[in-house]
C-alpha cells in the first residue's frame, strides 16, 4: 500500500505534468498566430517596431513563465501590456473573458482599447508579423492599411482646413482690436477736451458777465452730458477690447495646438504611406488619392452629365465617337449597383463600382472602397488612372459623356 507521502508526491507530480501539458497545448495554439514572437526580449520588441506606425504590435513571452506580452506601438513609443490567462481564458483585466489571444487581437483590431485604459486611445491595426509568407501577410494587411490611411489624411485635410478657419479669425480679430484702440484714443482725446473746456469756464467763473452766464451755464450742462456719455463709451471699448483680447489669446494658444497636431498626423500620414506602397500599392494611386480637390468649377460636380439611365448597348453607342477618357455610371442591379462605361482608346470598357453596406463607400475594388458618393469617386479617378484595378484600362474619368459632342 502507498503511504500517504507517496500520495501526494504522486498527485503533485499529476498536476505538475498536466499543467506543463497547458502550457504546451497554449503554446501550440499561439504559435500559429503570425504576429507571435516567442520569447524575444523586451529590446528585441522595441527593435522590432521601431519606425513602425502607431496601431502596430506583437506578442512576445512574459517573463513569467506560461504568460504573453502585447507590445504596442501609441505615440512613437512602445506600450507593454501583460495579457492575463485564468481559467482557460485570456484577458487585460479580470475578469478574463475571451477564449484566445487571438479572439482578444480580433476584439481590439475593431475596438479602441481605451476601454481598457483611457490612455490608449488606439486599435489593434498593424500586426508586426514573425512570417516568411511575406505575400500572405502583404495582401492581409493591405486594405486595413489603406482605410487607415484614407482616415487619417480625411483627418488630416480637415485639421488643415481648421488651422486655417482659425488664422482667418484671427487676423479678423487683430483687426477689431486695433480699431477698438484706435476708437479708445479718439475718446480719450474728446474726453480730454472737454474737461479742459470745463476747467477754463470754472477757471472764468468770476470774469463771465451776466447776459453770458445762461448761455455759458447751458454749454456746461452739455459738456457735462457729452462727458457721461464719453465715459460709457469707453468703459464699452474696454468690454469689447477684453474680450478681443481673450479671443486673441484662446486663438493663438488653438493655433499653436493645431500646428502640432498637423505635424503629428501628417508625420503618421507619411508613415502609413510608406507602409503601403512597400505592401505594393503604387506611389501614384495612393498620393493621387490623398491629393486634396480644389477644383470646384469642373462639370463631374454636375451628376446629370454621367449618372444616366442607360444599358451596356446604349452605352457604348453614346461613348463610341467621344474621346479618350469619356464616362458615364449607370445603374445595374441590386447586386451590382452602378457600372462604370468609359471610353479607353478606341474601345468602351465597363468596370463595376463596389459598395461596402457597411461602410457605405464605392470603390472600384470590394477592399478599397473609399469614397462617400459616387461623385467623389469620380470626381479623384479624374486625377487617378484606373490602371490601378485594371492593367487593360489606363485611362482617368475627364470628360462626363454629355459634357463633350
């Protein structure tokens, strides 16, 4: 018979092996995950994401044995966040609520973790990927990649534009000022005036002579009514000039935060630029596509001129004779909502327009499908060549079918 030392020696050594078995059933699992770095060294991490965008990250080992790291990329620094595991699940925080890691980066990639930490305001968006299939990871990360990007340099126009609302205000603001100055002077010196009138009639109190002194008596009530009312006008100046003056102040202080703010999006708007034309998005598409539209006074604003009722046939025969870069988007099915017929060398081509129902966008891709309206897509394809989706097709959208005859 066993004694009762053997026993439990016995049942330590049970729990001991299953739980190494745990750590290796864990082990097995994560390690098919391509952002899993194994047991690389906090340097080794920080090495690794380097000049990465904000939203990149890996998972590495824990120093403590049978538990992960995620490090993240926020603010051009790396973030360390410990990923608890009890009772079979995974989590920031207990209690511990999802079933893998992998389900956690799913999770995050689509949701901010600020609700985990205010201070990480940020997503899961960019997987640092210990991955020779640099193909697979490529067309993986590829259209996350160009979303963002899109987003930030909306972002980015937008910032822009407010700068320079602000500056606009601004200088208006200076204006007002100046004036206001210009306005307490010219009071002032009324002010001025009439108090040394008012001395000189007290100081020739004894010398006026009788018929004068209604007369002169008469001036002084108005002058005295004329000061009173000099004062409340410059005691509102001095109202209008503080609250310029504050305007001013809160303008600046703005503008020097909007400055900053562009800089930082703009270095992040670089960075994920050069992240994807290395995935293989060409340089042209992708700054044709964050080049800002100014131009307001072209006919692709006008939809009647190439949103038309029109079947393949009737479209071909309305492009056939126009020239070379001719459109038109007609409506298809619900499927397949709008088709784009454009006129390329001397062949009419059609390309179907995409709609993400999520999103709400078109794109002439089911992945980049960037643009709100259909006028917007347009509108940029006139700059872009749709060589990009198609090598048969290089031609941009420049002369709206009833726009030429």
């Amino acid at each position: 018979m066993k004694t009762m030392t053997e026993s439990r020696d016995n049942c330590q050594h049970y729990i001991e092996v299953e739980s190494l078995r745990n750590v290796e059933t864990r082990k097995s699992s994560i390690s098919e995950l391509n952002y899993y770095w194994e047991d690389i060294t906090r340097e080794e991490a920080n090495e690794k994401l380097l000049d990465a965008v904000d939203g990149s990250f890996l998972v590495r080992d824990s120093s403590t044995e049978g538990e992960y790291t995620l490090v993240l990329r926020k603010n051009g620094t790396n973030k360390c966040i410990k990923i608890l595991h009890q009772d079979g699940k995974y989590g920031f925080v207990e209690p511990c609520t999802f079933n893998s890691i992998s389900e956690i980066v799913d999770y995050f990639s689509k949701n901010s973790l600020e609700q985990y930490n205010p201070a990480l305001d940020i997503k899961l968006l960019y997987p640092i990927c210990n991955n020779t299939d640099e193909l697979a990871v490529s067309c993986e990360d590829m259209e996350r990649s160009m979303h963002y990007l899109v987003e930030i340099n909306t972002s980015l126009l937008d910032l822009v534009q407010s700068f320079e609302r602000a500056k606009t205000k601004l200088d208006y603001v200076h204006g007002e000022m100046k004036r206001s100055h210009l306005t307490i002077e010219a009071l002032d010196m009324m002010q001025r005036m009439f108090q040394e009138q008012q001395k000189l009639i007290e100081y020739n109190q004894n010398k006026i002579k009788a018929d004068d002194l209604e007369c002169i008596s008469n001036n002084n009530v108005r002058l005295t009514s004329r000061l009173n009312e000099i004062e409340q006008s410059l005691q509102e100046q001095y109202i209008v000039i503080q609250d310029y003056t504050n305007q001013y102040h809160q303008l600046t202080a703005d503008i020097c935060n909007k400055k900053l703010e562009i800089k930082r999006s703009n270095q992040l708007r670089n960075n994920i630029r050069r992240r994807v034309i290395n995935l293989g998005i060409s340089d042209n598409y992708v700054d044709g596509l964050l080049e800002e539209e100014k131009d307001e006074d072209i006919p692709h604003y006008d939809t009647r001129l190439w949103l038309l009722q029109k079947d393949r046939t009737q479209a071909n025969i309305l492009l056939q004779n126009k020239p070379h870069g001719s459109f038109l988007v007609r409506p298809k099915d619900s499927n397949i909502p709008y088709i784009l017929s454009v006129k390329c060398g001397d062949n009419v081509e059609h390309c179907i327009i995409y709609f993400n129902k999520n999103k709400k966008t078109y794109g002439f891709t089911k992945e980049f499908c960037f643009f709100k309206t259909l006028t917007d897509l347009v509108i940029k394809y006139r700059r872009i060549s749709l060589v990009t989706h198609n090598e048969n097709v290089d031609v941009n959208l420049i002369y709206p079918a009833l726009s030429v005859h």
